[in-house]
C-alpha cells in the first residue's frame, strides 16, 4: 500500500517531538511535526490494523494502545493554515477550525496532546475537551504564556469555543483531547442541555449567552471508572466501522453523568479576565453545585478553600445571584434532604439531624417547624410511611435534587 493511502500512528509524532526536543532545545508544534514525518518518512500503518481492545487495560498497555492509534484528518491538518505561533512579543492567537479535525461527516474526535509539541497560544470555534489520564499537564491562557496553571490527574477541562489558550503535556504523560462540534450539542446532545448540572450548564452558557466562562476543570480522582469511561470512549473512536461515530457520543454523554453523580471539586480559574463580569453566574452556579453536594458539612471557610476565593466575595457573590445569604441556602438545603429523609425512611429523628449536619435535634425540630410548619415527628406520622429499618436510605442519599436554589437561566 502506498504511503499516500496511509496515516501516521501518534506514537510516531511522540517520538519525532522527543528526539527534536532532545537535539535542538525548543518544541515542535503538531502541524510542524506531523510534516517532519511525512518528509522525512516513517513507519506507516494501514488503518485496517488498528484494533478495538475487548477490556479494560492497565496504564501501560493502555500507552501502547494509543501510541498505536492513527492520527486521523492528517493530511487536512498539514494542508490547513494550521501553522501555530510559539510566544513572542506580541503572539497573535492561532485559530483552529473544527472541519480541521473533525470529519466533515461526523460530530467528535478523539486526539493525544503528545509531549514536547508546543502549538503556542491558540483558540478555535469548537468545544475542546481535556482529561489528564497520567501525569500532569500545564494551562496557558495569557498572551505572554507565562502564567500557567498545573492540571494534575484525573483534572478534567472544558473548554469553551474561541477563547485563546495554550496545553503543554509533561513527558510520559497521557492527556486525552475530546474535539466537539458546537452543533452536535443541539442536535445530538439535546437532552444534556435541558439538564441542571455545571457541564450542562457550562454548555448552555457557552452557546445562548454573550457573556461565558472560558473554562472550568472538575477534579474527578482519576478513579478506575473514570478511567475506564475514557478508555471505552477512545476505543469507541478508534472503532473502524459506521458506529463509532455514534457510538462514542453515547460513551462520552455516560462519561458527562458519572462525572455531575460523582465528582464534588472544581478549581476556581473559570475565566481569565472577569469574575465579576461576564462570568459570575456561571462561578455561581458552580457554587450552588458544590454546596448541594457537600451541605452537611460545608461552611464559608471551607467553600473559599475550594475555590480559591474570600469569604467575603463568595458571600457577596451568592447574595447577588440569589438574594439569599449563604448560611440560608445551606438550611434550605439540609430542610429539602431532611423532609426527604422523613418521608423515605425511618431512621430515627436524631440520626436523621446527624446526616444533615445538625449536632441538636431540637435544633433541627425548631427550624423544621418554621419552615414547613410541623414538626419532624408529626410530618412523619402524616405521611403514609411503611418501610423496614433504615429502608430506602441509599435511595434518599443518591437522589439529586434540581436545586436547594434555582440555577441561572
């Protein structure tokens, strides 16, 4: 088979930006080097012999996988604008168009940020979307690319269309890029955006709203099923048939879920230039997400330890937006759960203020009745209540509420 027929494999591409770095100092950008290994020739694969692996595999096979994997939309790479600009005086932001990555016929890619390539500050008119499978990676979003932000493991990005940035991965690491149409969101992923969650959220902002976040990042703990999402959704993609396509689009709206179920930490760098502008009611909402998750025991303190603000900003920040304070959405929320407590189980009453995050129950009783009206024992008699010891108690702790408050619109 010819080499006009065939692609270049990324580990390819890892090793030619490696050896460049280690001879002559400085990176390649990914346009540079894929030309580097069409003019100087390389170990061509046909894109038939890449298969679909059956299980989950451990982090080294999983490197041999990818390395393995066919870069495509190469040639539309190589022949595109796509030159990248490394920092200078006055870098001017390359912009990257989706058709560039994207097969025209269909809605995602899958791509490897390959260690020691440097495409130097950058936007594009897509979603982009960044998992730190191994080692640790480092955000730019600054013209001068001097002030960068570390992505450790399990860091998941997203990233919203044309705002500039640049993403260095570290050698020996494994960031995973996820490439989405902005159209595939309202067309495919309908359903993801009537949800009340940050990722969708994020996306709606992103797409209706003059004003959005350039980003925000959910630490996931690189947990195994986390892992495994992943992997499921760069095997889906790297599936040779007419439904990988689809396929990986149902992998990835799995991955989207078990992160809103699961994850309760967000780093706090949503917008580079205006937390108090264009971006607070998305910071906000991502405060409310946090609180919901975490009501029992969260307080101002620990609310502006993970996210990296003051208490007094975080206060004036959730009064604007809801013109409530934020001692009064943590009771709202503690009152919801609760109630729902009362009604699904029948756990003792001291228990339930245990779980809630109340150390007195006549505490909890005073502020249950003034919020409902009755009290925690004569709500629970008035409801038609049948259930075994501490029965639907799991049920009651995974369910999601919407809000304890409303989300922006």
């Amino acid at each position: 088979m010819g080499k006009d027929k065939q692609q270049p494999r990324i580990g390819d591409i890892r090793k030619i930006a490696e050896e460049y770095f280690i001879r002559h100092g400085r990176r390649l950008t990914f346009r540079q080097a894929l030309l580097y290994y069409r003019n100087n020739g390389g170990q061509y694969v046909p894109s038939g012999s890449f298969v679909k692996p059956d299980d989950f595999l451990p982090d080294n096979a999983f490197v041999k996988y990818i390395d393995n994997g066919i870069i495509f939309q190469a040639d539309q790479i190589v022949q595109s604008g796509y030159t990248g600009k490394i920092y200078g005086k006055e870098p001017v932001p390359l912009r990257i168009r989706e058709n560039d990555f994207i097969n025209k016929e269909e809605d995602i890619a899958v791509y490897i940020h390959v260690p020691y390539i440097n495409d130097g500050l950058h936007s594009h008119d897509h979603f982009e979307i960044n998992y730190v499978y191994k080692g640790t990676g480092y955000f730019s979003f600054s013209r001068n690319g001097k002030e960068r932000m570390a992505a450790k493991e399990g860091m998941l990005c997203f990233l919203a269309p044309n705002i500039p940035h640049n993403f260095l991965a570290s050698p020996c690491s494994i960031i995973i890029s996820i490439v989405l149409r902005k159209t595939t969101l309202t067309s495919v992923f309908s359903s993801l955006l009537k949800r009340e969650d940050s990722i969708s959220n994020f996306f709606r902002s992103c797409l209706y709203k003059d004003k959005y976040p350039d980003y925000f990042m959910v630490e996931t703990g690189n947990t195994p099923e986390m892992k495994r999402y992943i992997q499921k959704t760069v095997f889906e993609f790297y599936r040779m048939d007419s439904y990988r396509n689809a396929n990986t689009i149902s992998v990835l709206s799995m991955l989207f879920s078990h992160v809103m179920r699961t994850c309760h930490e967000y780093a706090a760098l949503y917008d580079s230039r205006d937390i108090d502008g264009r971006n607070e009611e998305f910071a906000y909402m991502l405060l409310i997400q946090y609180i919901n998750q975490n009501y029992s025991t969260v307080t101002l303190k620990t609310l502006s330890e993970a996210f990296h603000y003051s208490e007094s900003f975080l206060s004036r920040l959730i009064h604007r937006q809801s013109g409530k304070t934020f001692s009064r959405i943590v009771q709202d929320c503690r009152m919801m759960h609760g109630k729902e407590l009362l009604e699904s189980t029948n756990i003792p009453i001291s228990r339930i203020c245990e779980i809630i995050g109340y150390s007195s129950p006549e505490h909890f009783s005073r502020l249950f009745k003034k919020e409902y009206q009755v009290s925690p024992s004569d709500y629970r008699k008035s409801i038609d209540f049948s259930g075994g010891n501490e029965k639907g108690f799991e049920e009651a702790q995974n369910k999601r509420h919407k809000d304890c408050v409303s989300f922006p619109t």
